[in-house]
C-alpha cells in the first residue's frame, strides 16, 4: 500500500488588534479627500470636475466636433468610463447632461440632440440621446497637442489623460460650479463672458489692479434664464470674500388678457426655478389664503416662443401689488446664495473675483508660454531639416553619388555626415527624401519656408523674452474668444426692488386683503434711464440720488397716471405706452434713482434689432417732436399727426441701414444739436426743419462722409445756450464695445458756433493716439451723469473750454449719459 503523506502542520492565527476609532478616522479623511479632490470639486483654472474634465477630453478625441454628426450619448459614456473615469455611468452621464443644459450653463459645452430634460423633468436614457462637443468646447481643449498640460495615469495607468484642460475660455465664472463634498460644498453663480473676458484682460493690463475696478467690468452675475437680481450688497461681499448671497426676481409684465381683465406674464424665472414648482406653490399659498387675487395661472411654455406663464388677476386687484405677493409666497423671488470654493494647487479655498481671475490668468499665462517653447522647439527642428536639406540639393549629383557608392543605409548616413558636414536627422532627413523633390520649384519653397521658419523663430524668442509681450498674446486671444462666442446681457441688475404703485397695494402685501386698483388721474414724469430703465415720478424732473446706479436720465416727459406717452424706437416706430405700466418711484425727499424702474423691454414688445430712442408726449398741445437718424437726416413730426386708434405707427420713413439715433420735442425757437462719429458737431434752429406728416423720410440734417454716422442728437431751450454742456466720448472703432473705457471730454455749448442746416458743422474733440471715432456724445444741462452697462457711475472729466481739445481718459467704459 502507498505510504499517507503526512499532513502540514496548522498555520496559527494572526489576529490584529485594530483600534475602531481610529480605524475609522483614517477610512473617513481617505474617502473625504477622494471625495474632494476627484469628485466633488471643480479645479479652478479650467472650471471643471474630475468627470467634466475627462468627458470633454473624451469626446475630442473621438473626434466629435461641431463639424461632425451627433453620437449616441451612451457611446461617450462608456469610452469615459472604459478608459478614464473608475466611476458608475450613471455619474457620467449626470455630468455629461449639465454640460449641455442652456438652462444650467450660460455657455453650453456639449450640443445635445434628443431630450436633456428641463428643471421639472429628467432626460432620457442615453440610448435614446445624441451629443457632440460645441464650438465653445474647443476652447476648453485647444491646443492639447502641445504639451501645454501635465498627463496624468488614468485609474489602471494604461492611458494618460490632462490633469487639467488649456481652457482658453474662463470657464468656472462663466458656468458657474456647484457640489458637495465631505464638510464643505461649492456653489458659483454663472457670469457673462464678455464681461469676465473684458476683467481679465483689465487684470493682466494691470496685475495690481483693484476688486472696485474689476466690478466696473463684471457687476454682476448673468444668470442663463435670464430674470432680474435684487440687491448687490451680497454679490459684492461675494466678490470680496468668496461667499455672499443675492436675489433672483422673475422677469415679468401687465397684459390685458380680456377687455377688463389684466395678466401677469412671466418669461423669464429665477436660475434653477421650473415652471411647475412655481404652479405647484401657486396653489399651495391660494389654498392656504395667504396669496389673493389670482383667477388662474396657465402654462403656454413651448420651444418657438420660450417661456410664457400667464397668471390672471381678479377684477378688482392691484396687479402690482398680487405680484408683491407671488414674489413673497412663490419661488418667483429666489435666493441664491454664492460659495466660491475651488481646487487651487490641489488644495480647496474660497475666492473672491480678484482671485478667481488672478488663478485664470496665471493658467493661461503658463499654457501659453508651454506652447510657445512647444511651438519653438518644433521650428527650429525643422529649419534644421530644411538647412540640410538644401545643402543636398544644392549639390544633389555628389549626394546621388555618395549613397550609390555605400554598401547599406549606416554606411550613406555616416558618409553624408562626414562629406556634407550633417548632423544625423539631416542625413536621416536626406535618405528618406523622395526624388519629385529634387526640383528647381522645390529648392525655391525650400527658401521660402526657411525665411518663414526664421521669421517665426524670430517671433516665438521674442514672446518667451519679454513678459509683456506674452501678456499681449492671452489678452489677444481672450478678446477673440469673446468676440466670437460672446452674448448680450440676459440678468437686469437692481440695486433696489422698487415699491408698489401705491400705498394700498402694501397694505394688501401685509394684510392679504383685496384693495380694488384707486389710483388717481394726477399730472406726473415718465423718464427712461440710460441703461433702459422706465419709472414715473411726482417730482418735476425725478428727483435721484447722488451717485446712485440707473440714474442717469435719457429721456423724461411730463405725463398724467392715466394718460400715455409714446415711445421713439430706432426702427421709425412710435408705440403708445400707458403710464400705470410704469413702476413708481417713491415720493421721499432720498429718491433712489431709476433703479425701482422696470426695463422698458419688459414694458414693450421690441422687435429684433430694435431700441429706444426717445419718449415723446401724445397730447394735442405737445411741440413738435424732432428726430434725427443714423444717416444725418432730421425730421419734425406734428403732435396731432398720429392715427386715433392703434398702440404703434410710423414717425418717419427709414432708407435701408438707417435708424433713429434720438428723439425729442423741439418748437421752432430752440436747436438741433448734432454730433457725428469724425467728431463734427452741428447746431441749427429748429424752424429750419419744417413740419412734415407721418410718412415723409425727413431732409438732409447734417453733411458727412459716407462711413460716418450720427451718434448724438439733442435739443437746446434758447434760455440754456450759455447754460448747456457737450459731452464726446471717443475711442477706437476696432475695439470691443464696452471693453475699452476712451476719452471724454465736457465743453460748454456756446463754444460751438451755429452753422445752416445740411452743412458739416465744427470740430468737436480731437482724437488721442488710437482713436479714430466717436462712440458716445449728449448736450444738456447740469448735473451730468454717466454710467456704465451695469449702471454704476463713470466719473466724466471737468469742463474744457477748448473747443476742438482733446479729451481726457475714463477710469471705465461709458454706456449712457443722462
């Protein structure tokens, strides 16, 4: 019988003694710094999360372009988890739908075909879903190729992936950020690019500069749903201290939805607010008593006309004052609070807008300056080649000869070197030639393409030589990225909310009882703001604060509560505006400006392309409105030249290209005022434009060369000659309008002599070095204010007697002056 092996002897145990606390303190600090680092956090130089980052650097290399078809949104999701991302699919592709959601990104990163959900409802499964990356996304990975970002090991270090994208476009302020991590969280707001762009450059331009010259850029967040921010103390305590809070009002405006019964339409929510949360608290706050006055509230929501919420009010109810009470019980008044907490270095801190910027820069710098030894190193290899190159042409029959007579490959490259005096990639180079290049042509582009080398060389030394000129390059390129991808506005910054019509509608606020609508028929202003802002007032003129946003006056005419005022659009149109439309100013002795107004958008349905020139009065005994256009011509209408009936008609007859520049009434005793992008101003009577109907295209107001055009018109009471100030804001007809602050410069008005109409008119500014045009001009009397595109004050310089001096420079871009 075989032998039993004899069995091994037992292993003894090996038990640990672990202490559980302990334990479990360290599994906690491991999962919350993965947690922080690669999940939850955005980096921020390029603005993105780990997944984001890895998604857009996915779906480049696959080559999915604007240019190129829409690919199943499941495809990307499993190349992103296969080869980079250690996470489910379900996260991916979460990630993969914010980054094409307009609602959620002010400048959408992936264009998606198919349902991606809105904020009531989810999207569809990614089988059912397309995407491909958008043309702003390029800019998030431009340039990848050369080496102007570290690679890092993907999850089995069997790929590389960047550990941060080149981002040529300021990401993390545009989009914004939100997240939750362990013990900490993020949540930034988006902002426009334009602005951010324009901020950047200011800051590269000047590396010390200020948080309050920074804001005169970016005053703002510009949210994508649009909507309207009351209060900017917390945004600027946000951008100071990373962390602040704002709040977010509903675009709204009166319709009559029957003959006596009003509507609140709402077109424009609170960012991350759906319609159906809105409903939904509708009905809670009417069932519970606390909101009164609402008939109905209806859904017209589609993808032709956006969004559309029509809320109806009862008879009898102040519609201001229902609306008071939806911003109190509904999420039609939202607050969003700012926590601006990035990756920096790999550590987590919160920024401020100084330092958000000052992060971005100094990525771009350092992108840019990797690209351009990439780019250097690249073209002095292949001059070496070309330098070789044409030495062998120069004497291709040796060469021929050379290679005929060596017994293999080492051999013709070791003689090539020896007799040629090459280097071994120029005898490489020289081996692999192929024959059609031994031409004369051949030798001729050859030269060409060494001087070219030579000069890019020449050219790529000098940015990495001097930091100002590398300076130049980012701050070039980012006004290219604004130019192509940058968008108007959506968000209307209010410093204030504003105030019901009346007293009785406050009370109804805080009692919730119905106070039928009792405002009285009293004489009262209208006045439109330089930044387009429309309020009535008591006072005569409105009474506004010093230095208060939204308060510069463009236009005001006198009005009764229940009367109406026309309104002079660019177009040639006229549009009939009643005066309860306008929001009240509060009749107290520190009037806070316009900016309780209401955007004259909201008022009036613009048409594209279209904005306003003036406010004219409607009644009979109104002087002569007086407009001039982009062209030079001018035209006086007759107060009592208007149809009976009908809310808009025409008040002149436009040529193609042209527009109405200004508005105003003007008798025959006062002047026409006139100023010209060349820097011309022209004044002349009134009665030398006579009276024409409501069809008549005007006559010639003012002789310029064919590419300039009007930019300023005002009229000038006979008793304010020696009272009235010019203002000429000059600039650069190249520049990003509203990047770029100019010269100003303030001349009293009796400086200008007249001059008959049709003519050319005097000298009004000259121009500094890299100026060439006049963006901004106004006439009128004391105090002058101007302002920006956010509202905030531009401080213009003291009076100049000179009449053709040259102007002074702005601490920040004019928009308006009032």
């Amino acid at each position: 019988m075989p032998r039993r092996s004899t069995p091994p002897p037992p292993v003894p145990e090996q038990i640990v003694d672990i202490d559980v606390s302990t334990e479990m303190q360290g599994s906690f600090l491991e999962y919350a710094y993965s947690v922080i680092y690669s999940r939850a956090l955005p980096d921020a130089r390029d603005g993105l999360k780990p997944v984001q980052r890895r998604i857009l650097y996915m779906m480049d290399d696959m080559g999915l372009r604007p240019d190129r078809g829409h690919v199943k949104s499941a495809r990307v999701v499993g190349e992103v988890m296969g080869k980079l991302h250690p996470h489910g699919d379900t996260a991916i592709y979460d990630a993969l739908v914010r980054l094409a959601q307009d609602f959620s990104l002010r400048v959408p990163l992936i264009d998606g075909h198919g349902n991606f959900g809105s904020l009531d409802d989810g999207p569809a499964a990614p089988r059912y879903t397309e995407a491909r990356l958008t043309p702003a996304a390029l800019l998030m990975t431009a340039d990848l190729g050369e080496d102007v970002v570290d690679f890092v090991p993907n999850y089995d270090n069997q790929l590389v992936q960047p550990s941060v994208l080149p981002a040529a476009m300021p990401n993390l302020l545009v989009n914004g950020a939100s997240g939750i991590a362990v013990g900490m969280a993020t949540n930034m707001a988006p902002h426009n690019l334009v602005e951010v762009v324009a901020a950047a450059r200011h800051l590269i331009a000047q590396p010390d500069a200020t948080l309050e010259e920074l804001m005169r850029f970016v005053p703002g967040p510009d949210l994508p749903s649009g909507g309207k921010i009351v209060g900017l103390d917390g945004i600027r305590d946000a951008y100071a201290t990373g962390r602040g809070s704002f709040r977010t009002r509903a675009t709204t405006h009166l319709e009559n939805v029957t003959a006596r019964r009003k509507a609140i339409v709402v077109t424009e929510l609170p960012y991350q607010v759906g319609v159906e949360r809105v409903l939904e608290k509708i009905k809670e706050a009417a069932d519970a008593k606390k909101l009164q006055g609402v008939a109905d509230a209806s859904d017209y929501t589609d993808r032709a006309h956006g969004l559309r919420l029509v809320i109806e009010v009862k008879n009898g109810f102040n519609p201001e004052a229902v609306l008071e009470q939806l911003y109190r019980f509904t999420p039609m008044e939202d607050s969003f609070g700012i926590n601006n907490v990035a990756l920096v270095d790999g550590q987590p801190q919160t920024l401020g807008l100084r330092e958000l910027l000052s992060v971005y820069v100094q990525h771009r710098l350092h992108v840019v300056r990797r690209r351009t030894e990439h780019r250097l190193a690249k073209r002095i290899e292949r001059a070496h080649l070309v330098a070789g190159l044409l030495v062998a042409i120069a004497d291709i029959d040796e060469v021929i000869a050379v290679i005929r007579s060596s017994d293999d490959a080492d051999a013709a490259r070791q003689r090539l070197m020896m007799v040629f005096d090459l280097s071994e990639p120029q005898a490489d180079y020289i081996l692999a030639l192929r024959l059609r290049r031994l031409t004369k042509f051949s030798r001729l582009e050859l030269e060409a393409e060494r001087d070219a080398l030579a000069r890019e060389i020449e050219e790529l030394r000098a940015i990495l030589a001097d930091d100002a000129l590398l300076r130049q390059v980012v701050s070039d390129e980012l006004a290219e990225v604004a130019a192509m991808h940058g968008t108007p506005r959506r968000t209307v910054l209010l410093e204030h909310a504003g105030g019901p019509a009346t007293g009785s509608a406050a009370s109804a606020r805080r009692t919730g009882t119905s106070v039928p609508l009792e405002i009285p028929d009293e004489p009262c202003w209208v006045a439109l703001s330089g930044t387009g802002l429309l309020a009535r007032s008591a006072q005569e003129p409105p009474r506004l604060g010093p230095r208060v946003a939204h308060d510069a006056i463009a236009a005001a005419v006198p009005a009764r509560t229940r009367g109406d005022v026309g309104v002079v659009l660019s177009s040639g149109r006229c549009v009939r505006l009643s005066v309860l439309d306008a929001p009240a100013l509060p009749p107290t002795d520190s009037a806070p400006g316009l900016s309780g107004g209401a955007p004259i958008g909201e008022l009036l349905q613009l048409e594209p392309g279209e904005r306003v020139a003036g406010l004219t009065r409607l009644d009979d005994d109104a002087p002569p409105l007086a407009l001039a256009t982009a062209g030079g011509t001018v035209k006086r209408v007759s107060p009592s030249d208007r149809p009976g009936k009908g809310d808009a008609w025409e008040v002149i007859s436009l040529k193609p290209g042209d527009a109405v520049v200004g508005a105003a009434h003007a008798p025959d005793e006062h002047r026409l005022v006139l100023v010209t992008t060349e820097a011309h101003l022209l004044h002349f009577p009134a009665s030398a434009v006579r009276p024409q109907g409501r069809g008549a295209g005007g006559m010639a107001g003012v002789r310029m060369p064919e590419d300039a055009r009007v930019v300023g018109f005002g009229v000038v009471h006979p008793d304010d000659v020696s009272r009235s100030l010019v203002v000429t804001v000059a600039g650069s007809s190249t520049a990003l309008p509203g990047t770029v602050p100019g010269s100003a410069k303030v001349t009293p008005f009796d400086r200008f002599p007249g001059k008959g109409r049709a003519t050319g008119g005097v000298r009004a500014q000259r121009f500094l070095r890299g100026e060439d045009t006049v963006t901004t001009a106004w006439v009128g009397l004391e105090p002058i204010r101007a302002v920006g595109a956010g509202g905030q004050p531009v401080d213009l310089p003291d009076v100049d007697e000179r009449r053709d001096g040259s102007g002074r420079p702005l601490p920040a871009p004019v928009a308006a002056i009032g």
